[in-house]
C-alpha cells in the first residue's frame, strides 16, 4: 500500500477490506430495532466509559496495525502519507459498518493531540508519543478550559513553577472529556505573571495517574457524567514533558484549537439523520409546519455535508482552512438547534414519557445535550468574532 491512490480505488480497497474484519450495518429500511440512542454526551458510569473505551482501542489498534490508521501520517509513524481528505473518504466507508463509535477521547488523541506533538515535539518526543497515541495506546485529554478562562483561554489560571529540571503544577481544570480514561493530558498552564497574557503560557503533558492529580466527574442534566473537573495540587512534571518552548504555549495551544473546529463541522448530521427517518415514519401524516421543518432541516444537512467538502478542499490545497472552520461549526450547532425542534413537534408529549416505546423518550438525551455544542469547541460569539475580525475585516473594539 504504497503511493496515492484512485479516490475510487481507495474507496474500494477499503470496502473490501472492511468486509473482512467487521458486519455491514442494519439496513436503513430495519426501523425500530437496535440502540436508539441520540445522546450527544455519552450518559456512561465510569465501568461503562472504560469497558467502551477498550473496546474501541482494540478496533483503532487492529486499523493501525493492518495499514488503515493513521493514514495522513508518515510511514515511521506507522502511516501511509496520504492526503488529508482520505481520512474522511476512509470514514465515509467505515460508517457502513458496525464498528465501535469512537468517543471525543479518540479524535482528541489522534487529531487533535498527535498533531501538536508532530509540529512542537522534540523528536525524543515525538518517538515517545506519537505511535503509541495513534494507535490507540495511550489516550489523552485536554487540560484547557478553567471556571475564570473558558472562551477567553489565555486568561489560565493554573500555574506551572520551575524546580530545577522539573515544573510544579497547581490549578483547577473543568469539562475535561475522558479524563476517567486518558492517560496523558494536555495541560495549558501560566508560567508567566508579569508579560501579557498570551506571551506567559507554557504547554505540559502531565500523567494523569500523577501524584496530585484528582478526577471529579461533573453531573450532566441528563444524570450522566460526560465531563470531569481535574484538580492539579503540586503535580511534579520533568521538563521533557513540555511541549513546545517556554512562553510559547499560546501558539501551541492555537494549533489544538484549529484542529478542534476543522473536527467539529459534522457534528450532528447522524442526529439529523435519524430525525429525518423518525418523520418518515412517524405513525401520522405531517403537519405543513412538520413538512417544513422536516425539509430545511434536509436541506441543511445537505449543505453542511458541502461545507465539510470545502473544509476538506482547503486542506487538499495546502492551506489552513479559518473561514470555513469557523462556518462549519457555527451550521452545526444550527444544525443540532433545528433538530431538536423538529424532533419537539413531531412527538410532542411523547417525548417526554418514558413509556418504553423506541425512538421516543430517548430523544431528550440529544435536547438536553446539543445546547453545549453552542460553547464547546470555541463559543458560538467567538466563532462570530473570528468571522467578523478576519474575513469582514472588523475592528475588534466595540463600535460605540
């Protein structure tokens, strides 16, 4: 498996093999039966996430090892070289397939993590992190978001103090996702109190089985726990463990962040899938508003499948994609807004009674989930911001 490859011939050399190591799903026309879970945040116990997250590691480790993971990545890496946009060829395929669903722990490790390794890593790091994190091996977190520094990441709080060739780290970290799971997590920490803020943060991957590392799960309103609080008291970290140069953490921090919104464009499209199957087979005829509703949702779905192609395009000319990004994850959000309000009208009362019957009650695990989408991955307003400032050209002071 050398070369680039026939889009088409990729496509079919991974159907075949596919074949060979997993069932092909359900036929969409087998309505009613199997899992009808629409959570958007898992609602797992701590048993359930590790006995899930093992399960997928063994799928991602059979992938890397027969020559279908890491597919972007060099071959020392364990990957094949390819262009960017062959992962998700890759993944439109896979989805034909039952295979574990991959948890936010899994893209976080391999696309979002394993990148920022391979552009600020020494190459001491880099052989010590890299294959074990793309196969699966080791998982990471991120350690970013604070009560006082959610959008405004640069303003971190928690500290990172030189001890000879060690840091000591002290601070509280929230809605860490995996925390439970992860081996490793990606620590933003202040290191400087005294330049501006972006200029004072240094980046640290910190064990999460350290001494001083405390795992609190956050009780979501669905009952689950999806998120976690991680409090870092007098954490010893070696300075081999940080990553990119002192003060520099910004720049690092950008390159997670950028990687985050490129993932973040397809979420909710199986949601608006499966709500667009509810209306067709919803034991009634639809309202005119249900036809229409039903119908921008369709439509919408179609475009921000478009959107994920331009995301994609840009990625296949050699540029970073920013607009698109930031568009793409603004339509999700939209997208999973639209869901639920369709979902809302189409079931009424029966939304809310959990009397057992499938496709039903289930549904108020994606109504009381999605509204997070609009602050998780960079807030709805920065996201605005980012539009307003870099493609309209904005000043970033408020008009008065």
């Amino acid at each position: 498996m050398s070369g680039t490859p026939e889009t088409e011939d990729f496509r079919a050399e991974a159907r075949q093999w596919l074949a060979t190591v997993a069932r092909r799903r359900a036929a969409d026309g087998e309505w009613g039966s199997g899992s009808d879970s629409v959570a958007v945040f898992e609602n797992w116990s701590e048993r359930q996430e590790r006995e899930h997250t093992a399960g997928t590691q063994e799928w991602e480790r059979t992938r890397y090892d027969q020559g279908w993971g890491a597919l972007t990545w060099p071959a020392e890496y364990g990957g094949r070289g390819l262009p960017a946009h062959y992962e998700q060829l890759y993944r439109s395929e896979e989805a034909a397939f039952d295979v574990p669903q991959r948890t936010e722990i899994f893209p976080v490790t391999q696309q979002l993590v394993a990148p920022a390794i391979g552009i600020w890593g020494t190459e001491e790091q880099k052989r010590r992190w890299l294959r074990p994190m793309l196969r699966t091996d080791e998982l990471a977190c991120q350690l970013f978001s604070e009560t006082e520094a959610g959008s405004d990441l640069a303003a971190v709080r928690t500290k990172a103090v030189p001890e000879g060739d060690t840091w000591v780290l002290s601070g509280h970290k929230v809605w860490t996702s995996g925390a439970r799971v992860a081996a490793w997590g990606v620590a933003v920490c202040r290191t400087d109190p005294d330049v501006r803020k972006h200029a004072g943060i240094t980046v640290f991957l910190v064990r999460m089985d350290a001494p001083g590392v405390t795992v609190r799960p956050i009780r979501q309103m669905t009952g689950g726990s999806s998120f976690n609080e991680v409090y870092l008291d007098g954490v010893v970290v070696p300075d081999t463990d940080r990553l990119g140069p002192v003060g520099e953490g910004w720049r690092v921090t950008l390159s997670v962040l950028a990687a985050e919104r490129l993932d973040s464009g397809s979420l909710g499209l199986d949601n608006a899938d499966r709500a667009l199957e509810l209306a067709r087979h919803l034991d009634r005829p639809l309202t005119g508003s249900e036809r229409q509703r039903a119908a921008d949702l369709h439509i919408r779905t179609l475009v921000q499948r478009l959107i994920g192609l331009r995301v994609t395009a840009a990625l296949v000319a050699g540029r970073e994609p920013g607009a698109e990004a930031s568009v793409g994850k603004l339509y999700a959000t939209e997208t999973m807004r639209r869901t639920s309000d369709l979902v809302s009208e189409l079931l009424g009362p029966r939304l809310v009674a959990d009397t057992g019957e499938w496709g039903t009650y289930a549904w108020t695990e994606h109504l009381l989930g999605a509204p997070g989408y609009s602050i998780a991955g960079g807030t709805d307003e920065i996201q605005h911001n980012i539009l307003a400032e870099r493609v309209l050209g904005l000043p970033k002071e408020p008009v008065r």
